[in-house]
C-alpha cells in the first residue's frame, strides 16, 4: 500500500527566481506523446513588488516550472525538498482586475518543437544525431541512445516528401517510430530512448470495499468512472496491405491471424470490428509488426477508468495501477495516460488519474 504525507507544499519558479502569491498551481502530465500542461494562478495582492499585474502585462515570454511535495518539515523548505512536475513556456497571461488575480497557462518545452516547422533534410544522418541536434538547437540536454540506421533508407521506403513543412515533433516521433523507441521531454531535457519493458513494478492499488455490515461501501479514493468500449470486447482485426515495389507483388497480413479471415470492414455479420491500413514497400515480417503494434494500441482503449483520489507523489504516468473490489470485469491492471494534480495553497491537493487497458480476454495468445 502508498503512503501519503498530511502537509503538501508548493512552489512556483518564475523565470528561475521563486515566486510569491500564488493561489493554486495544476499541471498535467502525459503518456500521449504531446505536451505537459500547466495553470497557475497568483493574487495580485500577495505579489512581489517588482512582479505585479503590471509586470505580468509587459512580458512577451516566460518560463514557469512548478514543484509539489512532502517535505519532512511543512514550515521550513525549499525547491530540493520537492518534486519538479513541469517546466515550460507560458503560452497565455489572464488579469482579472476584479477579482484581481493573474492566470498564467503553458506548456513544456515539447512545445518549442511543436511549434517549429522545418522541411530540412537529414538524407546521411542517423536518427541520435538529429535528435541531438534539434535538442541543442533549443538549448535542451540529450538524452539519447545511439542508433545504426540513416535516415534515407526510412525516406525511401516511406516515400516521405522531404519538401513538406513539418513540426520538428512531427520528425522526432517519425523518427522514434522507426527505431521502436520513445520520445518525450522532462523539464530540460529530450529523452530519445528504447521502449521500456512492461513494468513488473508492485501496482499501485485502488480498493473499492462494497456495503457490508457497515451499510455503506468505502474506498480509498474519491470517485471513479468506468468505462468500456464494446465495439473492442466484441473483437478486432487488423489488416495491413502493402505493395513491395522490389518484388513487385501485394500482399495483406492480418492480425490476429484467424478464422475471421473474410470479415469485412462494416460487415455485420463478422461479428468483429476490422480495421485496415496501406503501407506501402513492407516485407511480410514488417508488415506483420505493424500490424501487431497497431493492433496492441487499438485494444488498450478497450477498458478505462478515471479516479480522483488524494495527491501522490509515488504515481506517474510510468506507474501500474490495479482496481479492486467492484466484482466486475474493470478489476485489472490500467496505465496512466494522463494525471493532472492541483494544489491549493490551503494545502489541499488532488489528482485525477485516467488510465486505459485491454481486458484480458483481448490479449493475443502467440
């Protein structure tokens, strides 16, 4: 079981200088290849002189990075006793002279390669080295793993239109798909890396106890939705269809390989869902990867829930969380796709977990 501390605490760096006044902070981490998002707001009242509404009206870019944890002493702390949960760019300032407070949204430095296009080529280079140097180029540090293959052979058998004006990001996950890796930001840093192994980690456990004696059901969070995709439960299948120019021969791999062979897309009568996709110049083998990864995203979406409970720092979108207790077919293992925390500065904090996975019975037998 997790522990929590009973005293949060928070801190807001601003432009790296630490920063009064604030009122409550939130932020948003994800597994979904895009952004971390954050939102703080500041009462103009409680703050600094030399940072008043009038400041935050004048300023053209900022940098806000955000820190929530337990410290041993709630009374007397610094940023080192906390957990950074974000670091970014402010995209948008709000002043409310009513009320008389600031809003500041953004989001983290993945949004410096969202935000830039680019149609440059990289025909003779290695997917590490351009990672590397799209990361220096924004002044973030590396974190990356070697790789063997350039560039062109992805080009060329893609037929990718170097011309197109693309995001950086766009060319980071294009190029973190061909290796089988990830791609992601963390405060300063771009990590380019292999795909983890699944987590063998103890789970971290949501337990919903029903009325007994008592009359009335506990749990050990605040609310939960649950939710069920049934055009998944009742079955999918995937189909890839390529045309390898080099032996000048189509094909289709389907995935899983089984008696629904002849199902067609909107057939009702399959009894399943199938889904079909044009790739263009794949060997059987890659074909059949594609089709397996494809399919192995389609049904993690089959099962889903969305917990609020009390704000941890042990839970991250890395995490294994396990449901227990509702006597249904949800308790199972999810994955964090999101997790957005909110402190006040009363000390309340919260976060809202939203998890997806497949039912058991989905999983291919290989």
């Amino acid at each position: 079981m997790h522990t929590s501390a009973p005293s949060p605490r928070g801190l807001i760096k601003l432009n790296g200088t630490l920063i009064t006044g604030w009122i409550t902070m939130e932020v948003e981490n994800n597994n979904l290849s895009s952004a971390d998002t954050f939102r703080c707001t500041f009462a103009g009242g409680l703050l600094p002189k030399d940072r008043d509404h009038i400041w935050f009206s004048q300023q053209q870019d900022m940098f806000v990075e955000l820190f929530i944890g337990f410290p041993h002493n709630p009374l007397h702390y610094t940023a080192a006793d906390l957990k950074s949960w974000v670091y970014g760019r402010v995209d948008d300032v709000e002043i409310d002279p009513v009320t008389f407070t600031i809003t500041v949204s953004g989001r983290d430095l993945t949004s410096v390669f969202i935000d830039t296009k680019t149609t440059e080529k990289w025909p003779n280079k290695k997917a590490h080295e351009i990672v590397t140097a799209l990361a220096q180029r924004h002044g973030l540090t590396p974190v990356v793993a070697d790789t063997t293959t350039t560039v062109g052979k992805y080009y060329q058998i893609d037929h990718v239109h170097m011309s197109d004006e693309r995001s950086e990001w766009d060319i980071l996950l294009y190029l973190a798909a061909h290796e089988g890796y990830k791609v992601w930001v963390r405060g300063q840093s771009l990590y380019f890396q292999p795909t983890p192994p699944s987590t063998t980690a103890t789970p971290y456990r949501l337990i919903w106890s029903p009325a007994m004696d008592k009359g009335y059901p506990s749990a050990n969070f605040q609310s939960i939705q649950m939710s069920r995709v049934l055009t998944v439960s009742r079955g999918i299948q995937v189909s890839i269809r390529s045309w390898n120019k080099k032996f000048a021969k189509g094909f289709t791999v389907n995935y899983p390989s089984t008696k629904t062979k002849s199902a067609q897309p909107g057939s009702a009568a399959s009894g399943i869902q199938t889904y079909v996709k044009d790739i263009p110049n794949l060997t059987r083998d890659q074909a059949l990867q594609q089709a397996r990864s494809w399919y192995q995203q389609l049904i993690a979406h089959e099962m889903r829930i969305e917990a609020t409970l009390p704000g941890d720092n042990d839970v991250d979108t890395t995490s294994v969380l396990q449901l227990s207790g509702t006597g249904t077919a949800f308790d199972q293992r999810y994955y964090p796709s999101s997790i957005t925390r909110t402190l006040s500065a009363d000390g309340g904090y919260i976060m809202r977990v939203s998890t997806k996975n497949h039912s058991p019975d989905s999983e291919v037998q290989l």
